[in-house]
C-alpha cells in the first residue's frame, strides 16, 4: 500500500468540523468561543458539518450513523476544506466504519485530526487508504483557555510547517476539569518521561488509544504492524484505564501474530485516577515480547493536557531518551 501524505495547511485554508462520536451539544460555549478564536488566530476558516451544526443528539449523547457518515463524507468530498478536526472522542466512531467510501477518502486526501474514540477513524482510514491521519487536538481541545501553548506549538510544527519534530516534554501539565470551570485549574510540574527501557528504533508509528484500537482487532480497519513499527498507546480511565485493564489491552495487542514487528513502545501520560505509578508500569512492561525493545512512558499524549500531534502513519525515530517525529 502506498502512502499519501496530506497537503500542509496554509493560511486562508478552510477546516470542517465533525462529531463522529459524541455530540456538539455537549460543548459549552466558552470552549466553543475559544477554539473558534484560536483557529481563526492561524488564519484558518472555521466551517461545520451540516448535521453537527444542528446539535443532533441521541440517547448515546451522540447521533444516527448516517449523519455522522454523511458529515465525514462531505468534508472529504468538499474541494475547498483542508482539513478536517473532529469535535469531541466518546464511544462509538467504530459503528461507522463499514458504510465510509474509502476510495473517495484516498481520491480527496487531507488532514484528518482527532484522540480518543477517533482513533478507531485515523486507523481505519489509514489501514483502507494510506492517508497519514493525525493524533492530535479535537476542536474542543484548544477550547481549553489556560494552558494549551505547549498542544498548539506541536499541532503547528506538525500542520503547518515541515511535518518535522522532536518532542520535549511539558513543562507542566493537568488532568482537572478545565471543560467545567475554565479558571479552576490545578498544574502540576512535569517530572519528564519515563525511560522505562533504554535504546534505539525507528520505523512506522500505528496507534493511540488502546482500548479503541482493540476494536479493531480481526477486523479489515485494523492497520497491519509492518516491519519496523513503533506503537504509540495510550489509556483513558473513563473506559476502564486502570493498571489492569492497560494489561490486557496490552496483552492483547500482544497476541497479534505481526506483533513481533514492532520495534519500540511510546505510552501517553496516564489520568491520575487510573493510579498507574511508574513501579506499576515497569511491573507490566517486564513480559518476554517486550525485553528488548526500547520503551518510553509519560509522554505529552492521551487524556490530560497538553498533547502532541503525531502521524499515524508517519515515522519516528528513538535514541535513548530522545523522541522524533515527522511524516
């Protein structure tokens, strides 16, 4: 399969939002005002899928899968958007997969951007088209008033300039809820990452949140771990993202004939409320697959702020403690 690497945006450039899982209606408008600002502020035109902007929502917190098809399709279609920024995660985008038109999706690359449940998309998309998608930001991310400088200067470096970067860590970051009250915020000083395991890799980066990309698991949406693949993973707790439940995500991933192609693991910071301490992460990580590969953990991704944005399907290159990433 060949690889199709999206166009970089440029100023003047038109956005699509969509809510392929949950609902606009659950964004409060303080984020909605912010977001909208800062895109504007890179010079970006803010448009909305025609059934999102109606605020649709069923008793998931979500909508019908033809909509949320309907949306996704059209923006990929549409000649004039550029790139396409989901809303908001949730639980569901996976119920949408079989009824995308991925050959219209490969004949129209551009940016695909989102976390979460939307890694079920990014995969999917990738593995049925080779277009690099984009773990980063949704829209409501840089709603987020305070503290999003570090999550905008990498969703630059990755969208608008030369899809090259090495990433530092934070200097601080948070896991409170920002999204309810924008001015009660707790930052805590960033430790830096966790070298779990020392040594050098580089290869295909495939990944995000572990919990979705099981679902993809014996099914045709589910990327293949080509030779040389590092697999960037992360947890949330509000699926379930305890010590245990990483486990056997992990453990699973592990089953997987192709697994043996991977080169290195990157794990995402995880939410306080999961109480994975580094001890506990070292304890599970010290499995017969995983002896010789390099690992690096609390990393700036996954669900507390700030994040990075790497490709999926990009390329990242590990030495030592040292992370690059690029298409």
């Amino acid at each position: 399969m060949q690889k199709i690497i999206p166009n970089k945006l440029q100023k003047g450039d038109e956005v699509r939002i969509i809510a392929p899982a949950r609902s606009l209606k659950i964004i409060g408008q303080d984020s909605r005002d912010c977001a909208k600002s800062r895109f504007e502020k890179m010079g970006l035109k803010v448009t909305f899928g025609k059934h999102m902007a109606t605020e649709e929502m069923d008793l998931m917190g979500s909508s019908s899968v033809q909509h949320r098809v309907e949306d996704l399709m059209d923006a990929f279609k549409d000649k004039n958007v550029k790139a396409i920024f989901t809303i908001i995660g949730g639980a569901n985008s996976n119920q949408i997969l079989p009824y995308l038109d991925y050959e219209v999706i490969k004949q129209n690359p551009k940016i695909f951007c989102g976390f979460s449940d939307i890694t079920a998309l990014l995969n999917a998309i990738y593995a049925k088209t080779g277009l690099v998608t984009f773990h980063g930001p949704h829209y409501s991310s840089l709603g987020c008033i305070h503290g999003a400088e570090y999550t905008l200067e990498n969703l630059n470096k990755m969208l608008f300039e030369d899809q090259k970067n090495q990433i530092v860590p934070s200097k601080e970051w948070s896991d409170d809820l920002w999204f309810i009250d924008q001015e009660k915020r707790e930052f805590i000083k960033n430790e830096g990452w966790w070298v779990i395991r020392q040594g050098q890799a580089e290869g295909k980066i495939i990944g995000g949140n572990i919990g979705t990309f099981d679902l993809l698991l014996g099914s045709p949406y589910r990327p293949s771990f080509e030779k040389d693949t590092i697999l960037f993973i992360e947890d949330c707790y509000t699926s379930g993202g305890d010590a245990g439940a990483f486990d056997r995500h992990l453990q699973a991933l592990m089953y997987q004939e192709d697994f043996k192609n991977v080169k290195a693991l990157v794990i995402g910071r995880f939410q306080k409320a999961s109480n994975v301490s580094r001890e506990i992460l070292e304890f599970i990580l010290n499995k017969p697959k995983l002896q010789n590969m390099p690992i690096i953990a609390n990393v700036d991704f996954g669900h507390t702020t700030p994040l990075i944005t790497f490709p999926i399907g990009g390329h990242a290159k590990i030495d030592g403690d040292k992370i690059f990433i690029e298409m």
